[in-house]
C-alpha cells in the first residue's frame, strides 16, 4: 500500500514537471513574424499634420512653401531632386509616389521603392550607433526588430540635404517606424520624426499600403537629362529640335 502511494505520488510529479515545462516553452516561444514581402501600392490615408518648427525654422519653411506655391500657379515649378536625379531619400521614399517593393531575408528587411530604383535596408536584430558613427546618405542608417506582429524601426544619419515636404532638420533628426498588417492586403506604417533641433515636438506621420499581389517592379532609371533646373533653381525641360 505504501508502495503504490509513493509510485503515485512520484508519478503526479513527474506529470506536474512536464506540464510545467510545457507550458513555460508555450509562453517564451516567439510570436509568429508575418510575412510583408511582395509589392506595395500606397493608399489613401489621413493627411498629416504639419511640423511643430522652432520659430527660425518655420519661418525658413514658410518662405519655401509660398516660393514653391507661387512659382508652380505661374507654371513654372521649382527644381525637385527627382529634376537633378537625385533620389527622394528618408522618409519620402516611404510615401510611395511610385509601388515598391519589400523583401524579408535573415538578419534584413529590404525596400524598393520603383521610382529611380531607391533601396533601403533595414538590419534586424543591431544595436543603434551613436549619430556620429554613421556617415550621412540618402537612406539614412536603419535597424530594426519585430515586437510581435510588428517592425519597429529605428532611422539615424540621413543628409541635412533630403527633405520631406521641404522641412528643414538638423544631423541629429530620428525617425521611429511601426510597421504592421493591419489586414492580410493592408499595411500601415506609423512614423514619428524627431529633431531636437529644429522641432518642438515630435512629428507623426501615417503612410498605408495596398498589396500588390500579381504587380512586378519596372526598371525606373533617370536618365535622359530632359528636365533641368534653370539659374533660378525652375524646372525646364529640354526639347529637342527636329533633324534637319
């Protein structure tokens, strides 16, 4: 009788320890990531808000604002970095005028954007570098990590230079991204731009996407020189003259 009662007491132990283990690797195992890879379209969304700009700041970017107002109602539009072939940068190239293309690897999240074929790479799973480590681009330095169903992106070191709707920032500006499904076709893309210089607070922005399934990037390359921007910095196109 003893017996029976210590082999049923080990037993119901030996049943607790697994459950217990069972059910600690049923709450430490990852969430599954979702798969975002395929072709994007942007679709309507929610205009964002302009930027909270430090006085001397938005009084620079009220100027561009009207000179590039004015100059477009008299149909002579100001020179744009697509004019010189320079590319949209971050985060414009994440506005996606044109489809683009998001492709998942190991240790990266990769985006193409058609338009001039502008490529971003995000690196998952890497501590942020100090700003003075990274050297300015177009693109920035990004690295990112999946919080469940989510990319949550961290962008530092883009150019002085590339500006978003004309916005003037400083070499200090961070952009923070949430990424996420919001259907199995839809995708949103919650950003939130901070400069500790120019801005007073931060600035949110709100870019969705539609999923592309049968849709397969072009070759999209600037290269005829037809537009150009004048000595007063206007958009001109060349026409050729006919052969004689």
């Amino acid at each position: 009788m003893r017996t029976v009662q210590i082999r049923g007491f080990t037993f119901a132990i030996a049943v607790a320890v697994v459950l217990l283990r069972a059910g600690g690797l049923a709450q430490s195992k990852p969430a599954q990531v979702p798969d975002i890879t395929g072709s994007w379209e942007r679709v309507f969304a929610p205009p964002s808000s302009d930027p909270s700009l430090k006085p001397q700041y938005l009084k620079e970017w009220q100027s561009r604002v009207k000179a590039t107002r004015d100059a477009s109602a008299k149909g002579e539009p100001l020179a744009t970095n697509n004019v010189h072939c320079i590319p949209e940068g971050m985060p414009a190239m994440m506005s996606a005028q044109f489809p683009m293309e998001i492709l998942q690897s190991r240790g990266q999240v990769t985006i193409i954007e058609e338009a001039f074929t502008q490529v971003r790479r995000i690196l998952l799973d890497r501590p942020v570098k100090a700003i003075d480590d990274v050297e300015p681009g177009f693109f920035g330095h990004s690295v990112g990590r999946w919080e469940g169903d989510t990319l949550v992106v961290e962008t530092i070191g883009i150019k002085e230079s590339v500006r978003f709707r004309d916005v003037p920032h400083s070499k200090e500006m961070r952009i923070r991204e949430r990424i996420h499904l919001t259907s199995p076709t839809e995708l949103r893309n919650d950003m939130t731009i901070e400069d500790p210089v120019t801005l007073e607070k931060p600035w949110p922005v709100t870019f969705s996407y539609r999923r592309m399934a049968e849709y397969t990037l072009l070759e999209y390359v600037c290269e005829d020189n037809r537009e150009y921007a004048d000595e007063q910095g206007r958009q001109k196109i060349r026409v050729d003259q006919p052969p004689r």
